[in-house]
C-alpha cells in the first residue's frame, strides 16, 4: 500500500492524560483514535495490527480444536439473575431497557450466554467435550477508564468456554489451553509468565493468568529464583514466615499504652519485632443484594492484607473502608483493636484484671491470617483506648476462621522450593480458569453422562484481551523514538521510503523494489509521499514498522538502506540483493 | 474437520415464527440461534459462512482501494445530536446513560462518528479522496424484528464513507462503488438487480439499491421490459401517465352526491375514468421536536399514494393515518375532501352556487400529484357532506405545491424509453448513496481546498447488510429440503459421508479421501457420525453444502457417489478420481 493514499495520521503530540508509552505511540502512530471515556476507534494500522493478532488467535485455537462462533453482544438480563451475577457485577454492567422495556446489558463476558447455547444444544456425554469461543467486543463500564486500550471500556476480547463430563478431562482442555496460549503469545514475540491467578468474580476452582513482563504493568507479579513458581501477588503463595527476633515473654495481661495505634509504634515501645504483633484491619465487605458487613482482620505485624485474598475468604464482593464513627458504633476502638473477645471467650484471662463487658464485640466476624495458627507471646489491641495486651496466646483457641489473607512479600521464601521469591510488573493478556459447575449448575445446564444420569457441565474458561495487547506489545517493545513491533503484529513488515520523490530515479528504483517485496507476499508499505526525508524517517521510527529500505544518495553506487527498527543499525545492500536481504532479515 | 467434533445442531422443527425459507434453513441447519427478539448467536456454521462473506466483501474493498477501519459501537450521542438525528431516527436509537450519566447510543450507522474522524484528520484536499470502511456490529431497535436475520436488531453490517473535494469526484467513487458492490454480489452467487431508490432518513442527492430477486422479498422493485431502467417502488418514475377515456364535459358545479365517498363509486356514479377523479388522502406528518400538521395530498383517482414519496414532498419524518374525528375538528368532511378552497380562490366559481365559507380550510397544506399539472374536466369532493364538484380545472391556478407522490403500477410506460414497467420483489442487500454535505455541514467538517479556502467534504455512503446476506443468499438458493449455498459462501464446500462408519473400509477410504480434499485446499467436512445413512444425507440436504462425496456399498466396485446439492443428481466415480471429479464439479 502507498503511504499517500493511506490515512495514517501521525502526530507530534501526545494525549494530555497519556502516561504509558503505548497509549502515546498509539495515539501519535495514528493506530487508535479515541471517542469517549475508554471506547477508541481502529483507524487503518490500528485495525491491521488488530487483525494480525486475532489472526494468530484464531489459528492456533482451530489448531486446538476449539470452534468460533459469534454471541450476541446485547443480551438479555435474564440469565445474568439465574446466575447470580447481574447484582454481583455492579456498576460495570451496563444496563439499559429496550423499546419495549425489556431489560438487557451489553456483555462484559458471556459465561452465561455460552452456557445457555451448551444446554439449548448440548445434551449428551457424547457431545462432549467442547471448546466455543469468540473474538467479539465487550463493554465494561469501568469507573476510571484509562492507558488507551490498557483498560479501556469496549474492546475485544476472545473468550472461550469448555464442556466436559469430568473435572480430570477439564483439566486436560486448561492444560491444552495454557499450551495453546503460549503459542500464541510467543507467536506475538512477547516475553510472558504463566502465573497463579486468583479467580475473581468469575468464580471457580483454580486459574493461571498469563503476564506479559513490563514496567508499566499494573500487576505484581511474584515469581521464585530457585523454581518456576510464579504467581500474581493476588495469589501468591509463600512459606510460613517465621522470625529471628526473640519473642517477647510476658503473662496474659492489659498494659497501658498510650497514644501508641501503629505497628511502628507499639514494636518500638515494646522494643519487640514486629512478627509478635497483632495488626488489626477492619474493612466493611459488600454482598449480594445491598448486605454489608463489618469485619476484622487480624495479620501478624510484619505483614499487609492482601484485599482480594481477603475478600475472597469472607465471599464478599468488595471490601471498602470504613470510617472511625462507624467502628465506634460497632464497638469498637479504633487504633486499639484487637482478637480479645475471642480471648476472654477462651477463659486464659483468669489472672488477669476483669475485661469490662462493653469490649466484647461477639457479632462482629473476624478471620485470623493463616500464620497467626498457634501463635504465642503475641501483642494485640485490648479494644480499649490506650491499652494493648500482652502475653496473648492464640493455641487451643477454637473455631477461628483461619485464611491466608495476608501479601507476599519480597524475600518470603517460596512454598514450592524454599527459594526467594521476588517482584516484577506484568500486564496480564489472558486468563484461564477451571471452573466447574459454577454457572452450569445454577443455569441447569445439564446433560445425560454414560449410566443415563443428568449431570451439571464440568466447565473451563479461556479469555484473551485482543485489543489490550496492541497495549502490551508495545509497553514490551519500544524506545524514545516510538513503538518497535515484532514482525508478526506489525501493521507493515517493511516500509520502503523514497528519499526525495521528485528524484525520477528513486522513485523508479522505489517502485521496483515495492513490487518485487508485494510479489514475494511481504507485507510492504510505501512511503511516496511528498515530504522531506526525515519526516519520514521520523514516521517510520514512531509507528514502528521492524524494517525501513531507504532508497537515497547512495543510489548512485547503486546501493539502498536497510534499516532495522529495534537497533536502528543501517546497513548498505546492492539494490539487486535487497529484496532477499529483507526476507532474510525478517526470519 | 470432523463433524462428530463439530456443534451443528441439525433441527427437525422450525422455529415457531419462522415463515421464510431462510429463517427455517438458518435456524434447523444449525446456523443460528436466537438469544432475543432480533438478537442472534452465529454458531459455527454461521460464523464460518459469515467469514466467507466477510472476507469476498472485504477482498473487493481493499482492491478498490478502500480502507478498513474499526469505529466505537458504543457511541456519544452529542454528534447526534449536532447533526440533527437525534430525533430523527425515533425509538430506534436505542439510547442510555454510563454509570456517569453520560448519553450514549448503540450505532444504528456511523455517518456522524466517521465525520468526526475525517474532521479530526483530513484538513486538506491533498489528502482526499478517502474511503473508509467497517464491518461491524450495529444496533437498530426495530418496532418487529423478524424474519431471521433479515430484520435483526443487532446485526453486522459494512459502512463505508468517502470524501471528495468536488461532486464529480464523489460521482466517481459513487460509480466505482456500484461497480465493487456488483462484484462482491456476483462473487457470491446472486441473482441481484441495481435500482434507483429513495435517499431516506440518511439524506443526500441519490442513491441505488441492491435487491437480491426473490418471492420473500420485502422491498418491490419495478423494471421496464424493454430497458435497464430499475426502481425501488418508493422512488419508481414512469412516463406521464394519460387515459384514453373521455373526459366529463361538464361546466364548473356542485352536484349532490348522496353517500359516494370512494372512487369506485363516484367512477360509477358519474360513468366516469377514475382519471379524472381526484382522490384525496388525508395524513398526518410528524416532524422534528414533536411537531406535527395535516397534510391533503391529491392525485388522480387511477392512482395511489406512495408514502416515502409523500413523505419527502414535505420534508416529513414519517405520515400517520389521520382519524375522522381529527380531520372535522379541522374542519374538514372525510368522504368528500377536495382542493375546493384553492378553486374557490382561483375565483372560477363565479356562475356556481356560492359555497359556505365553513368549508374552507386555507391553513391546511396541500400536495398535488405532478400528473394533475393543468388538470380540467375534473371532479372531486366539496368538502361538504354528499356534494362533490363536476367541471374543476386545475388550469391557470397559481403557487401549488407539485410533486411525485404518486405510486408506478405494473403496466405504467417507462419514463426512459416508453417500455412497460413490471414487478418484482427484491431484498436489500446494499446501498449507496450521494451524500454531499448533508452531514459534514452541520458537523463543520472542513477541508482547505487548492485555494486555501475551507470547504465541507463532499461525501458518500455505502452499506452492505452483512447478516442479512446470508439470509438473501437462502431465500434464492434453497428448495424444500434445505439451503444449497454457492460454493464461495458454503459452510463447507464438500462434505465426505461415510455411510456405515462400522465399516472399516469405508472409513478407511473415507479419511483417505477427506486428507486428500484438505491437501488440495478444499473445504472438506468428514461426517464421520455413528449416525444412520439416511441421517446423515438428510444433514446435507438441510445443511446444503453444494456437494457430498458418499462412500457406501459401490466400494466394493471401486466406486463412490458424488451427489450435487443443487441439482440431487447423482454420479458413481472411481475412488482414484473422486478428488479431481470434486474440484472439476465446484468451477
């Protein structure tokens, strides 16, 4: 294609709110153009780039055996209430009425559709097992669209979903799938890890998210230097800490502290590390249907609630702050809070003075952090203003609510090898999920397995955020001058600039070597347009395109430019070799 | 690949609401799947047909040298509303807030949003011509989806845009277009006709429709006998139309006329052509922000209204019926309105009996067929109750509103070259249109043309329905056991049946003879199903893939069967020659 005929336009300024490098090259490269708050429009390099990586998609799940198909992107509400999901979901559902006021959302994600199709048509084990997906647009209302097509509000996504008549076959399809993945994403030339993922609102048994390594990630991921354990810190697993430090030895009593409220604080004032302190977070979790509630998170000192960790043990939906009025009407005091009901309860407090009555807060749950398990010589809040207990001891304690709900940390070392784990950036591009019967059961979809019984689908599901890695590439593979695409997302393979294009000879020679290029089937763009030179090789370095031959002064000695995008090196090639130096260069 | 592998849900039922072949055959032979009123899922074979349309579609395209871009299905409704379809388009916008009360609709068509996008990025007449394209999602909320995916709401269309610095260069791209669109069609398999039609809600200066024949057809379409000429009814132009019947010679004069209010029986009463009757429809226009009149149109009593041509004589959104309690509050006598005030006006009344003032009605806005220009010898009603008026002439009367309301009937003379105009019934699978600068005016969408002065793009428009092709293409090319697709658009180009799939030898050769196909680059389906024989054909059939190659008992000669969908007829070929025999058949 010719650059002059081609709307590419390029520009030397970046969005005002633009950050990341790819939602600038994006931008200036000319690939996305945006309309509202987080719905952008392809423009012509944007929609090829998008079409080369749903292509690489497609193929290597056909590859899989898996079967496309297209799922309506307006849907009826319906099923989003068998689910259980339509109050689940909040305000990132958009919903909206029809004509005739029937009530319908645009689809952030189509386990429910899917699921209905799988029970329309699905209805013995010989059908099974199959893979659906789709490549098709989404829409979540985000609160804070941002990063262009990081996290925007439409894109694409494919989305898959798998049947099976049991959890090991299930298995088998993730496991597939997790290969099919790495296909794809190494076909796209991105540096990734397969991690540990929590599972999130959609629910089910076990996941692994795929993290494309970059600074401008926005999740942490945890990875080991001994092993290839690696996991997103939302679900990272460590070792038990233990520590060094002494423990404090103390009786069961109250001890007056006063103005002490931090971790900080209370180890200094008891010179004691911060391993035999009690940290109390409260956070108030959201339910279905308007419920909420106040709970109380108990760590060890040394560690950090980790939210989702957290709200995943209480099976909440969100966990959001809650202010100090309202601790006091539950009860509680804030800065002083601590595990002392149970204590009391537990009766070790004989030899100490009497708890006033008015501490106790029996109603409020509360769920201890796994390594809090038979902890002794601990330090809490007594639930009283300016006192904390010493002496604690959580053994033979009872029916608490153990989860690991506290955050890994670096230097914690690795469950699986007993290495370090350490921390890096990731932006996660696809998720896999093993998830049961967690839709198929509530929707009743069933089929008839070998002895003649209904049973509920055994199911996985596979997402791929399609437009999102147009962002992740270029977050990998960029400089200063623009993006550097991997030749098999670039929107061009080659671009061949004619230096100066009233120069007959360069334009001839220009010509030529295009269509040699075309005739090869390289996907070659040339740039005859009316400009200088260096606007553009200005253009080639911001849009990114892996290969530049410069057809310049050189011609005399009958010799063209090859340029490299990632290294920007130059090297002079005959103009009979060029057409072979650039497929060689390419491969 | 195998159909044991695939999800094809063969039905034996139709849906309930199915009337038309094509909503049957889409539905039974596993194509798609209704999720709601006009909202369907593309199942594999749906999606895989959807894809050969897409891809003959945008094949044609991009050699003509359009470019393909991707715009926000998801759109703000300011653009709407600056070029004024906000409130044109009705209760088919289908419209809604985000979780920030911002206004949105779901893109019915994009002329506003690719405005926006030339506006932002084409400032001068060196960048233009431009033509642009998607294949995307729409949304219309149609009052009765229907038909399948004929009338959809949510459906995928092709909407391409150019922009021109000058009308003949629009005129150009406008030809150019109808000349791809042609060849697209014929790709394809289509019986189709290109007519003139009405410009519609979208506005502009003409337009051509591409009507695939067929009995189902919602659109008719009138062709002359002895020309090319081709027209939507809605815009269908004819010779002038005379009679060859006397006129009544009668001087100018009431006439009692007791109970005769139609024009069967005043043609009766009076002995008289209906020719020289005027007919007096009485409607409704509804206009912008709720605005509304009462519109008399006039025409000949051998003519009828045709409403999208009333409705764009007064610049009308829509016309509704008007009821008779309305029409006397205006002052006016259903059964024997007239244009009785105009003449009275004319003052040609003199020697005829005074009439009532009351029967005047001078605010009301009138539209007269262009072929009662010069009129006399006429009769029509007094707008008084049982009188009508001999002897009115329409000659010498001054300031009427002209126009063709008129709807063409089978049997009127072309208006090109006098042959007789026919009809038909026809599909709507594409239209283009000569825009000019209906949107980029009121968008302010400017270009510096070469002497630096800024002008609004000259534009067109051209749509395709995508979804819907599939549908046209079943309506003409299906028979009373299923589809039978075009080879370029099949599902499946063959498919291998293997009779009894217990037979060793007749898998055998039946894989052999599928890998064979698929090397070749055929698009071959192995029905490999532990189904009966007679099942498995009956697939076929309903299913419709041009040809089946049948490996059953004639093995033992050496022998399969190639059967022709379209036709059924049968041949036996050597299984050495089967794959040669199968590529000769589909050229």
């Amino acid at each position: 294609m010719r650059f002059s005929k081609l709307l590419i336009p390029t520009l030397k300024e970046a969005p005002k709110d633009a950050v990341l490098p790819s939602h600038i090259y994006l931008v200036r490269g000319g690939f996305i153009y945006q309309v509202a708050s987080g719905v952008y429009d392809f423009l012509p390099l944007g929609k090829k780039v998008l079409d080369k990586v749903k292509t690489i998609i497609k193929e290597e799940l056909d590859n899989a055996g898996c079967q496309e198909v297209q799922l309506g992107f307006v849907t009826p509400t319906e099923l989003w209430k068998k689910s259980g999901r339509y109050e689940k979901y909040g305000a990132e559902l958009l919903r909206f009425k029809d004509r005739k006021s029937n009530e319908f959302v645009l689809g952030p994600t189509h386990e429910e559709m899917m699921v209905e199709l799988a029970k329309q048509f699905v209805n013995s084990y010989k059908q099974l097992p199959l893979n659906l997906y789709q490549i098709n647009l989404k829409f979540r209302d985000e609160a804070r669209p941002r990063f262009g097509l990081m996290r925007g509000r439409e894109f694409i996504m494919k989305d898959g979903y798998s049947f099976h008549d049991s959890h090991e076959d299930m298995v088998r399809e993730f496991n597939l799938m997790e290969e099919t993945y790495r296909k794809i994403f190494t076909r796209m030339g991105l540096d990734f890890r397969v991690v540990e993922a929590d599972s999130g609102a959609i629910g089910g048994e076990g996941s692994k998210e795929f993290m494309v390594l970059a600074d401008s990630g926005e999740d942490t991921i945890v990875v080991c230097d001994g092993c290839d354990y690696a996991a997103n810190i939302e679900a990272a697993k460590r070792k038990t800490p233990d520590s060094q430090a002494e423990a404090p030895e103390a009786l069961l009593n109250r001890f007056r502290t006063p103005d002490i409220k931090t971790i900080e604080d209370l180890s200094e004032f008891f010179s004691v590390d911060p391993y035999y302190l009690i940290k109390t977070v409260a956070k108030k979790a959201l339910y279905d249907e308007g419920k909420s509630e106040i709970i109380l998170f108990f760590l060890r000192g040394s560690d950090e609630l980790q939210e989702v960790k957290a709200t995943n043990s209480v099976g909440a939906n969100e966990l959001i702050d809650v202010s100090e009025e309202e601790l006091e009407a539950a009860g509680l005091v804030p800065g002083f809070m601590g595990p002392v009901e149970l204590i009391r309860n537990a009766k070790v407090l004989e030899d100490t003075p009497p708890f006033h009555e008015e501490i106790a807060h029996p109603n409020i749950k509360k769920v201890f952090d796994e390594t809090l398990k038979n902890a002794s010589h601990m330090i809490c809040g007594a639930n009283e203003k300016d006192y904390h207990i010493v002496g604690a001891n959580l053994t033979n304690l009872k029916d608490l609510h153990f989860a690991d709900i506290a955050q890994t940390k670096e230097g914690d070392q690795c469950a699986k090898c007993g290495g370090k784990l350490k921390f890096t950036k990731g932006i996660e591009v696809g998720h896999i999920f093993q998830l049961g019967t967690r839709y198929s059961e509530p929707l009743k979809a069933e089929f008839l397995d070998q002895n003649g019984k209904n049973r509920p689908f055994i199911m996985g599901t596979y997402g791929i955020g399609v437009s999102r890695l147009l962002a992740a590439i270029i977050e990998q593979h960029h400089d200063e001058k623009g993006s550097i695409w991997p030749v098999p997302v670039a929107p061009f393979e080659v671009v061949v600039i004619i230096g100066n294009i009233k120069d007959e000879q360069q334009k001839e020679v220009g010509e030529k070597i295009y269509n040699d290029l075309k005739s090869k089937g390289v996907d070659v763009l040339l740039d005859d347009r009316k400009e200088r030179f260096g606007f553009k090789m200005k253009d080639f370095e911001l849009i990114g395109i892996p290969y530049a031959v410069v057809i310049g002064k050189k011609l005399a000695d009958g010799c063209v430019e090859l340029i490299e995008r990632s290294t920007l090196n130059r090297k002079d090639v005959m103009v009979d070799d060029i057409v072979n130096s650039v497929i060689e260069s390419m491969q």
